[in-house]
C-alpha cells in the first residue's frame, strides 16, 4: 500500500488532533502535532521573559530560534507528548497562557519559518498525518490527503472546557469560549500564512458528529486515497 500524507488543518479545539492521532494509530503512521510546537516556542519565550502580555522581545527570539529544539516521545501508556530542549513539557504547554502565547508567536514570520522547515524534514519519508493550520497550504501544498476540519465557536469552547476541566484546571466556560473566538480571529487575519482551506481539501464539520463518526469518515477518506 502506497504511504502518503495526511494534512489536517482547522480552527483552534474543532477535535483534530483527536482524529489525527485516531487515524495515526490505526494505519501506523507518524502522528505530528503542529500546534504544540508553537506552544513549545511560546513556553520558551515567556520563560525566558521575552513575552509579556502586551510584547514579544522579537530581537531575542529571533537570535536563540535555531537552538530551540523539539521533539515528540511515545510515553507507556502510549500517548503523544512534547519536549522542548529534551525536557517534557507537555503539560505546562497545554494551559491557555501558553494557548494565547502559541497565537501570537505563531504571528512571526522567522518562527514560522523555522518550524515549517522542521515539519518538512520530518515528512520526508511520508507515513505521516500531521495537524495544524498551514500544514495542506504551506508545509505540505503536495499532500495526498487535505482536510479542514471546522465545528461552531461554542461547540468548540465546550470541547476545550471539558477537557481542562478534566485535567483539573480552573476555568470558565465564558472564558474559554472568548479565547476561542480571540484565536479565530488572530489565526485567520494573520500576515504570515493565515488559516484557510487549501482549495483541494475536504470540509469535515463536526458540530454534528461524534467522535466515532468523524474518526470513521476520516479513515474512509483516508482509505479513498491509499
Ligand atoms: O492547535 P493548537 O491550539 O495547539 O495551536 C496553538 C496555536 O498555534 C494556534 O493559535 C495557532 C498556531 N498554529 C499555527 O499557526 N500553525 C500551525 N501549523 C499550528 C498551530
């Protein structure tokens, strides 16, 4: 069977990794989630006190972006997760500080490019499904598969409630549902490779799809191509 690329792009919480990582699994692909490597790039930045609320030290991000260096590892119980210079972050780079930070440096045209370049490199052999927003415009223009996955603002804001309420995290529903639609907005008016849908993709709206739903149109999709 032939190994091909799957671009999956969408808004911020519309389930993509989810069905990116359920896909992966199952036709024993690699599994790249985009997203949390402008995470990892904004952790870094606040930690460094290059970030604040109101101002990001470009000049300094700039000159220590080529020694940022991510990776992904299969921890025991199989999932997913992020390191940021060999030290697991994963956590700490799910919180909607790092969320918001992630949307603004994702804005940056050299961070941009620094990570696009590190994608790349890691689709080199195909085999891989990889999520974020530019991934079927930018990163990979010639994948196989593209789809662009969207759901309504506030189904997404209940996803994403539920799943920091469910790591323990303290907050509101009024507060996530206001990030989601401030990241709409920064993600697709942006400069610098905006969010859109590459004009052979597939729309996949799951307002109205369960989880085993969408996960199964994917694979069918998927099957289509292979
Ligand atoms: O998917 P996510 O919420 O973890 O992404 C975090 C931020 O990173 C999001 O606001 C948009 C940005 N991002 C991007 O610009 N390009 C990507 N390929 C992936 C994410």
């Amino acid at each position: 069977m032939k190994r091909i690329i799957v671009a999956i792009d969408g808004h911020s919480s519309c389930g993509k990794s989810t069905m990116a990582k359920a896909l992966a699994k199952s036709v024993g692909y690699i599994y790249v989630d985009t997203g949390a490597m402008y995470r990892a790039v904004a952790l870094y930045a606040i930690r460094n006190g290059w970030m604040t609320e109101d101002f990001i030290d470009e000049v300094e991000l700039k000159k220590h972006i080529g020694t940022i260096k991510i990776h992904f590892q299969t921890n025991v119980e199989g999932l997913q997760e992020t390191y940021l210079n060999d030290e697991n972050v994963e956590k700490e780079i799910r919180s909607l500080e790092v969320g918001n930070g992630a949307s603004r440096v994702s804005t940056i045209g050299f961070v941009r490019q620094e990570l696009v370049r590190q994608q790349q490199a890691m689709g080199v052999e195909k085999g891989i499904v990889m999520d974020g927003r530019d991934i079927g415009t930018v990163v990979f223009p010639q994948a196989e598969l593209k789809v662009f996955v969207t759901a309504s603002a506030e189904v997404r804001a209940q996803r994403r409630y539920d799943e920091l309420r469910a790591k323990n995290m303290d907050v509101n529903y009024e507060d996530v549902l206001a990030n989601v639609k401030e990241r709409d907005e920064r993600d697709t008016t942006r400069a610098e490779s905006p969010l859109r849908k590459a004009d052979d993709a597939y729309v996949l709206d799951n307002t109205n799809l369960t989880l085993e739903e969408q996960n199964e149109k994917l694979k069918e999709l998927f099957e289509e191509k292979v």
